[in-house]
C-alpha cells in the first residue's frame, strides 16, 4: 500500500509504502528514517509490535496514524533572535566643557576653571583636561588632569589609548594612573554581543505544540515545536538568580507546564570569548597637585 505517513498528528505531506499482511504492518526502516524518526537497521519493522510505536490504518483516507514516543524523533533547536547590530556612524566633530568657580571671603578671591578640550573623528579621540587657578591658598596655574588618544575596533570590541590611563584591574587589585599605551576589550562597544553563558532549558512535545517560556513571570519566547524534543537555547535571562517555567500548548488546549530554577553568573563569560586587558607605562604621581 501506499499511503499518507502522520506521525503525532504531524502530516509529512509523502506517501510511504506499507505491507499489509495477516492484520500485520510492516515498513521499511529507511521510510521511518525519512519522516524523522531515529531508527536503525534495514530490516523491515512491524509496526504493532515495535517498542516505541503505536499504529493506526485507516484504509478508508489511506492514512498511517503513528505515536511515536518523544525520543525517537529529533530534537528541534529554537535559539533567540540575534541582536541587530547597528554599524556606528561618527563624523568629526570638537566639544568643550568647562566649570568656572569663584569665591569672596574678606580681602580674598579666588577663583578655578576646569576645562575638558575633545575632538573626535571616525579614527580616533583625542582629549585633553585641567584646571586653572587663580589666588587663595592654591598654587597659581595651570594643573593638567589627563591627556590621551584613544580608539576603538567594534569588530573585534577593542580600545586603544596612548597617554594618561586609568588601569585595569581584578577583584583583588587596585588601579593607577599611568603614562603610557593600553589596549584592552571593551564589550561595551558591542552591545548586541551577549557575554554571559545563557541557560538552555529542554522538553519535550508529544504532538505539534507551542511553547511559552516565562522567566519570573515575564514571557521571553514563543514558539511552535514539531513532535519530539525540544531545546530553548541561548536565551537572554536576568543575571543572577531566578525561575524558568516552560509551557507547552497542543491543538486540544492541553497544557504542561515545567518549572526550572537557575542562575546565571555575570562575570562569566561565554565559551570563546576572551577578556583581557594590557598596559604598559610611567606611574603618575602628585596627580591633580603638580
């Protein structure tokens, strides 16, 4: 016979050929194979007596009505959507900030004005700070703060700068000023660049479903799953502790539902990528004084 393979109420749209013979039905491995069921061998199976398989002929529509437990049927991947990526426009451009501070007291003035010079460009930045100062018990002049250049590969999420620095540092660490050259990564660039190892949360559907993931209350993906198993992967969830619960819906309204706790580390980063950080240069000291 040749007739419409429907595994889980799944219609495959092929015809498949079946054996009829002595109330037996019988189909070859391979057309089981192609309809996305893990089977081996190449002998043919009957389907009555298979573990794992539930069969159903009807002769009249000249369908094959198969269940067929979950793990014998592949397992679908659903992934979030990326994060659009928007390329950085910069056109060249200068900005001046300042702050002027005078003070009266009795016969005295004194007076301050910091300052902040930057011009930038689609090449790099270039900046300059102090402060000036007039009378009072500060020494009179101009005192310099900081002065770099510094630029940025949002490709490969790097930072450049040359001049005066602030260090990077660990946990157990602290950071100096320095004169001198870094590079380091900075993932801040990147914003569509998902640093943290996500969660993936897994289950399974007997019958074509929609899932609904929810993560402390708040629906984060919804999608229609093919019989078999599931896997939600690299979904973005809040750092730090919290409860996954996964909702499968089938055609009749039937629900089950599964809750997973988890926790996901900040400082973590995925696998593949590196973080790092390295400078090289002259302490600053006396800085804001000399």
């Amino acid at each position: 016979l040749f007739v419409d393979l429907v595994v889980n109420g799944r219609a495959d749209c092929t015809l498949a050929e079946l054996w009829e013979k002595d109330g037996e039905l019988w189909i070859a491995p391979a057309t089981l194979r192609a309809a996305g069921i893990a089977i081996e061998g190449d002998e043919p199976i009957e389907l009555k007596q298979a573990p794992g398989f539930t069969a159903n002929y009807d002769a009249a529509a000249q369908r094959l009505y198969l269940d067929v437990a979950p793990s014998l049927l592949p397992t679908s991947r659903i992934r979030a959507k990326a994060a659009i990526r928007h390329v950085t426009q910069v056109d060249p451009g200068f900005v001046l900030n300042y702050d002027a501070y005078v003070q009266f007291w009795g016969a005295s003035t004194s007076a301050s004005l910091w300052s902040e010079q930057r011009a930038f460009s689609d090449l790099a930045t270039v900046s300059n700070s102090g402060i000036l100062r007039f009378g009072g018990m500060s020494r009179t002049g101009y005192v310099r703060y900081d002065t770099r250049i510094r630029a940025v590969d949002t490709e490969r999420a790097l930072s450049f700068t040359a001049g005066d620095l602030i260090t990077h540092s660990l946990p157990w660490s602290s950071s100096v000023r320095l004169g001198g050259i870094g590079i380091a990564r900075n993932f801040r660039i990147r914003p569509d660049l998902v640093t943290v190892p996500l969660p993936s949360f897994s289950g399974q559907a007997t019958v074509p479903s929609a899932v609904d993931l929810f993560v402390n209350g708040y629906r984060q993906q919804q999608a229609s799953v093919e019989p078999g198993r599931f896997v939600l992967d690299q979904i973005p969830v809040v750092t730090g502790a919290g409860e996954a619960r996964i909702v499968t819906t089938d055609a009749t309204g039937r629900q089950v539902e599964t809750v997973v706790p988890f926790y996901v580390a900040p400082d973590l980063l995925q696998q593949g990528m590196l973080d790092f950080a390295v400078e090289a240069g002259a302490l600053r000291r006396g800085y804001g004084l000399s």
